[in-house]
C-alpha cells in the first residue's frame, strides 16, 4: 500500500460541513494569513479555553457551552465559524465576545465577516421587513426547501447580514447550504483582493504599451548603427514586464480558482426566484463576473505585452543576424578575391623564379666552360652545349617540382 493512500484518501473527509437545525445563529469571520496570523489566532482561542485541539491542524472545533467554534486554515486565510443554536431575544445580536476579541486584535486582516440566522417556517417572522432589509435580494434554494433574503450591505458592526428560512431541509443539507452561502461570500472577496492590485498595474501596463510602440517604430526606421542600443532598451523593457508578471501571477491565478469556486457555490444552491426578489446568486454573479473578467483582461493584457516584446527581441535579432551574415559574405567575398590574386602572383612569382634560376644556373654552365678553357682543357662550344642542356633541364625541373610540392603541402 502506497505510504501516501490513506492521507489521500481521507482527504475526501477533510472538511465536513455544518449540522444543526433551526433555528441558529451562524458567525463567519475570514483572515487573510499574514506572517503567521492564522497560527497566533488559533494558539490564542486553544490557550484561553484550553481546548485539546492542534492549531496545526487545517481544522479544528473548540466547544463553547452550547456554542461550538470551528476554525479552517486554508492557503491564503482562515476561518472561524461559530455555530449558536436556539433562538435569540435580539433578530442579530452583537458579535459574540471571543470573535470581537479577535477582530479587535486582528481587524487588518479581516476580508469577510458574516452573520446567518436560521428560522423555521413556522417561526419566522413571516415579513422579510421584520429582519432589518429595507432592498432585499432572495432565492428559494434545492426546489424550494428553503429561502435566503439578504440586502447584502454591512451594518454598524461590518457584518454582512443573510436570513435562511428552512422549509424540508434536514440538519445536513441545512448546513451545507449554509456552508455555501458562506463560501460565496468567503471567496468572493478572496477573488476581489486583485481588483486593486489589477487597477494600479493599468496605468503601468499604458507605459508599457506607449514603450512597445515607440521601440517598434524605431526597430523600422534604425539602421545597423542603432542595433545595440535599440536591443538594450527592448532588453531593458523585457525584464521590467517579467518582472511585473512575476510579481502579480500569483495574485491573478488565485482570482481565477476563487471565481470558479464562487460560480461553482452558486450554481449549487439550486435557485429559484421568490415573489419580486432579485434572485442572491444571480445579482452576485451578475456584479461580480465584471470584476474577475476586469482581472483576467489585465492578466491576458501584460501577458501579450510580454509576448510583443520577446517577439520584437527574435525579430532585431533575426535582423541583426542576417545582417551579419551579409557581412560575413562580405568578408569571405574578399577573402576569396585575395587568394585568387595571391594565387595569380604566386604563379607569376613561380615562372620568373624557374626563370631567374635558369638564367643563373645557364650564367654558371657558362663560367664553368669558361673556366674549362682556361686551364687548357679543350672541350668545343658545341660539346657543352650538348652535355649541359640536360643537366640544366633536369635541375630546373627538380626545383619547378619542389616548389609545386610545397604549395600543395
């Protein structure tokens, strides 16, 4: 068996939802995990109720009375989630004290903060107006087996307020319907942190593009000159809009994967419209859609600049490189026509040596017969002639040979 198959496994089991019925009243706080705020979060809730939990685990539940606390540690966040069951005097009371603790401590960090109320239908108010929603938006969820009603606004206490009436829902499929809801608000401020981030590298990504236009132009009209200096600012462009997608890829992917969760949690909830109602999921969707395809079209947007740039890098170079391929054909044209003259002046240097040697050495034959002559020894002009013609041919080929071998060695 695989050392891994059983945490991977269990995987599937990881994170189980909520069970309760109604009613309840449902807090639900979101912290981004900055410099190990999930960790000193949770060593703080296990201490004060001396909770035998791990908060190294990814979740975990500390119970509170009749109150139970869950935690969720996730990539980017955590979350706490407490669940109190029962009905309450007030329709949303105040924050319980052990997560305004936390938010006092850690309000920098908080992205999300929900309340739920969970009535039954014979309990409810009966008046969506009772419950404090002046605009309210509602969807019936699973085939009319529960509504929701929400104005989606924060109240005094930075609360986003949501009313579940359940109709047939048992403890597991109310809590997991609640469990949606919640993530679709979780995650969809998890996906908006990007917003900023994608509205500020606008104005950067227009000097990027106003640089690209401006080096494209000059790559049309430089010449060979300019080559160096145009690549070093197109070198110099590049690197700058790495840069930019190294630093902001992370942020845009994690955008991408909390959306599809988003659109995923509504899909889920199986709406149906109530009375006049704007459907929930539907006016999240509707509103939220812009901002995650605004983050992709400036993630798509630095993307193609990077490409327009390494695209004008490979054609300066390719330009470069077939000008210097011109100037090599240059150079081995020259070559070429050099040792053709050298190859001719060496021929001509060959033939007037082969005939500076026979001169000398017919010069010499005739010293030779002249010295004859003079010791007294009588040889005829015609008898030298005959003996040294030979010997002169034989030595003015031997050397012509020599001269032919060495050239080709």
């Amino acid at each position: 068996m695989h050392l891994q198959r059983n945490a991977l496994h269990n995987e599937l089991h990881a994170r189980p939802s909520m069970y309760f019925e109604a009613p309840a009243q449902v807090f639900h706080l979101a912290f981004i995990d900055e410099d190990d705020a999930a960790g000193a979060i949770l060593r703080a809730l296990c201490d004060r109720h001396v909770a035998m939990a791990d908060p190294q685990q990814p979740l975990g539940e500390i119970p509170m009375g009749d109150a139970n606390l869950r935690w969720e540690r996730h990539t980017e966040f955590l979350t706490l989630t407490l669940l109190m069951p029962g009905r309450h005097p007030s329709a949303w009371p105040e924050l319980p004290p052990v997560l305004a603790e936390i938010t006092e401590a850690h309000g920098r960090l908080l992205i999300n903060a929900d309340q739920v109320r969970v009535e039954s239908a014979s309990d409810w108010a009966g008046d969506v107006a009772a419950y404090g929603f002046d605009d309210p938006l509602g969807s019936n969820l699973d085939q009319d087996k529960a509504t929701v009603w929400s104005d989606l606004r924060l109240n005094g206490s930075g609360l986003n307020r949501m009313l579940v009436v359940n109709r047939q829902l048992d403890g597991r499929r109310l809590g997991r319907m609640v469990r949606r809801l919640l993530e679709v608000e979780t995650y969809r401020l998890m996906a908006s942190l990007t917003l900023p981030l994608a509205r500020t590298l606008g104005t950067e990504l227009k000097h990027y593009e106003a640089e690209l236009v401006a080096l494209s132009d000059d790559n049309a009209r430089a010449g060979a000159r300019e080559a160096k200096a145009l690549l070093e600012r197109i070198t110099h462009l590049s690197a700058r809009v790495t840069q930019t997608r190294a630093r902001t890829r992370l942020r845009f992917s994690a955008t991408e994967a909390y959306a599809q969760i988003v659109f995923e949690r509504i899909a889920e909830l199986h709406e149906s419209r109530t009375g006049d109602c704007q459907q929930l999921g539907t006016f999240i969707a509707q509103r939220f859609r812009p901002t995650v395809r605004y983050c992709a079209s400036t993630d798509q947007r630095l993307s193609r600049i990077g490409n327009a740039v390494a695209h004008l890098s490979e054609l300066l170079q390719a330009r470069v490189q077939v000008e210097m391929e011109e100037q090599n054909a240059q150079i081995l044209h020259s070559l070429s026509t050099r040792a053709d003259t050298q190859i001719k002046i060496q021929k001509a240097v060959e033939g007037l040596s082969i005939i500076a040697i026979s001169y000398y050495l017919f010069s010499l034959f005739k010293l030779l017969y002249e010295g004859l002559l003079v010791l007294g020894i009588d040889l005829s002009a015609r008898t030298a002639l005959l003996a040294g013609t030979p010997l002169g041919i034989l030595t003015i080929a031997a050397v012509a040979y020599r001269i032919h071998n060495t050239k080709r060695h």
